[in-house]
C-alpha cells in the first residue's frame, strides 16, 4: 500500500512569532526533505509547539514564510492547508470519544470529499457512492496498515491510550497527506506501544514516502527513526543536523544540562521517556 500524493518539501524561512512582548519563535528557518523524518526537539519552553500551530495554521507569523514544495502558505486557513496536503495529530487526543473507530478514521477525509452537506445528510446518490467507497478504502488501506481490524466498530473511549493515538494517527493519514505533523506521537505510552508506533511511522515514511515532521521527547526513537534532526532552544535553532551529530553538539548538551556530556544527556533524556 502507497500513498498516491506526491511528497512534498517544507521549508520554515525566517519565522518569527510573538505573544506581546514575548518571543515565542525568533528567525528561525529549517527544511524537511521529501519522504523523510524530521525531529523537532528542544527543552520545554523552547517553541516546539508554536512552530508547529504555526505550520498547521493555529498560529500567524509575525515575519517569515513557510513554503509547501515552494508555494507560500504561510496565510492559508487550516482547511486550505488540509486541502494542500498537511495533516496533523496532537498531544492530547482529539477523538471523538462516543464514535467508533471507522467513524473517527473517515472524518479525516472530509477536506477531500466531493459531495456537499445535502448530499451527505441525505446519503443518496453519488454521496452514497463516495461513502461506500471511503469505507472500502479506509478498511483496506489505513486499518489494515495500522493492524486496528478488530477494534474498527468499537467506540474509541472504550480504547487504551496507546490505541487511541493509533487511531489518531489512521485519521491524519485518511487526510492521504504529503507533510504529516506528529506532536508527541509517543508521549504517556508504554514501551511496546512507543515500538509499535515508531514501527507504524518508519511504515508510513517508506511505504507511503510521506514527509514527516515530529515533535517528541523519547530521545529514543528520534535518535533511531529520524533522518535529520533540529534543535530549538528559546525560539531559536541551536543546532541542525544527522541524529549523531546532534547528540554530541556542545550547544545542545549545554541546553538540556547546563553543562555535562553527550553520554550523560542521553542517560538523563533515555530515563525520562521511560518515566514518560
């Protein structure tokens, strides 16, 4: 199973973001290749989470763009940047917890559909034949793909939290996105289930050849799924780079320990993904 989209490229040039006085981002500027993964980390505080409202739409920059395969979207609404391509999951899980699984999974499609409200509220005609087909394609490519067959019809509160951001991440990717924004795809799980999603995404970089962009604190997984590596501290990138070379940067020990070594930042980081 592939994704039928076109990767794209993203790149972040020169953004700046501010809240009054306070500068959450500050001239900051990194590109994700097409078909890789990307690790945004950085100390809590540092901007991970501004930089991403700020891709996906939440957020507006003040200064600087960010481009899709090199067109400005940095104005674009959500739903315009949806249309484009982009998909996101969030940290904290937004399901809706009464639906079930496949209902979840299909609403992730809703910026592609072709039929309007009327037609889908009265199920006829072409609109039933788009829902037929969704379903098909949901069942046999996304719920098939993320090993979710035999909780399709449960409803999703009834799930374990290590389930429920599978199926988070099965309705980004009915979304069929070319750059896919993971917020903490792994924060609160247990060790299985951190292998098991790291699995699923390394799955849908090579099987689907999307672009990945990832906020996560398991220095873990990023150290062993990422392609490239970005660092911010205070709105700012403190370092770039291969996952190895960002580990032993001095500006990045420096960042989480205030001092120290590269062995000993990884210790440190390693023991707290599993108190995680």
């Amino acid at each position: 199973m592939t994704n039928m989209e076109k990767p794209a490229r993203l790149d972040v040039e020169g953004l700046s973001l501010s809240f009054g006085g306070l500068k959450a981002i500050s001239d900051v500027s990194f590109s994700v290749e097409p078909g890789s993964i990307t690790a945004l980390i950085g100390p809590n505080g540092a901007g991970k989470t501004s930089m991403f409202n700020c891709i996906s739409g939440f957020y507006k920059p003040q200064q600087g763009a960010i481009r899709c395969d090199g067109k400005d979207v940095s104005r674009l609404h959500p739903p315009q940047r949806a249309k484009m391509g982009f998909a996101r999951t969030f940290q904290n899980i937004a399901l809706f917890r009464g639906m079930t699984v496949l209902d979840n999974i299909k609403l992730g499609r809703h910026a592609h559909m072709k039929t309007n409200l009327l037609q889908a509220l009265t199920y006829f005609g072409p609109a039933a034949r788009e829902e037929v087909e969704l379903r098909a394609e949901v069942e046999r490519d996304i719920i098939d793909f993320l090993e979710i067959n035999h909780i399709r019809h449960m409803p999703v509160g009834a799930l374990s939290y290590g389930l429920q951001k599978r199926v988070e991440l099965a309705r980004a990717l009915a979304m069929k996105p070319r750059i896919l924004l993971l917020d903490e795809p792994v924060a609160g799980m247990n060790r299985e289930e951190t292998e098991d999603m790291a699995r699923f995404i390394l799955d849908v970089k090579e099987e689907w050849g999307t672009t990945i962009l990832m906020v996560e604190h398991d220095m873990g997984m990023v150290m062993d799924i990422s392609d490239h590596v970005v660092v911010l501290n205070f709105g700012q990138v403190i370092a770039s780079g291969l996952p190895h070379e960002v580990q032993q940067d001095p500006q990045v020990v420096a960042a989480y320990l205030g001092s120290g070594d590269p062995a000993a930042l990884m210790k440190r980081l390693a023991g707290e993904a599993g108190m995680a």
